[in-house]
C-alpha cells in the first residue's frame, strides 16, 4: 500500500475568500476571517497565492495580500475594516 503524499503547506483557518467577488467585498471577508488582522491576512493571501494551481485565483490573491500589505506598512495595522 502507497503511503499518503505528505503537505508540504498547512493551511490555516478558512478565509471565506472567493475570487468571483469584488476587491473590496473579498479583503473584508478576509479580514473578518483574521479578526481584522491586517498582517495577518496579507500573509494568509500570499500563502494562497503561492500555492495555488489556478492562475486567476494566483493573480487575485496576489493584488489583495499587495494591497494589504501596503495598508499594514502605512501604519493601518489592526481591527480594520475597508
């Protein structure tokens, strides 16, 4: 009997994040996910991005973790809501 191929990536809590939604829609359901957490969520949406197969889920979460990302470094960093 094969052995199960192991992960390499544990995901975290669900994000509830759906690339079929607009930006602004989508970074909210994230946050709300995260607590509004901002660094939190900019990372759980990189870590998405990178392992995804899908090249528009890839692009859209890429452009969210970016944008968060930029809010955290401006200095929004917590319980935000867009």
């Amino acid at each position: 009997m094969a052995r199960k191929k192991e992960r390499w990536f544990a995901p975290g809590p669900k994000l509830g994040w759906r690339r079929d939604l607009s930006q602004k829609r989508r970074i909210n359901i994230a946050l709300r996910h995260r607590n509004g957490n901002v660094l939190a969520t900019a990372r759980a949406l990189n870590a998405l991005a990178n392992v995804t197969k899908d090249p528009e889920t890839k692009r859209k979460a890429r452009v969210d973790a970016r944008k968060l990302f930029d809010l955290y470094r401006r200095g929004i960093k917590r319980r935000m809501r867009i």
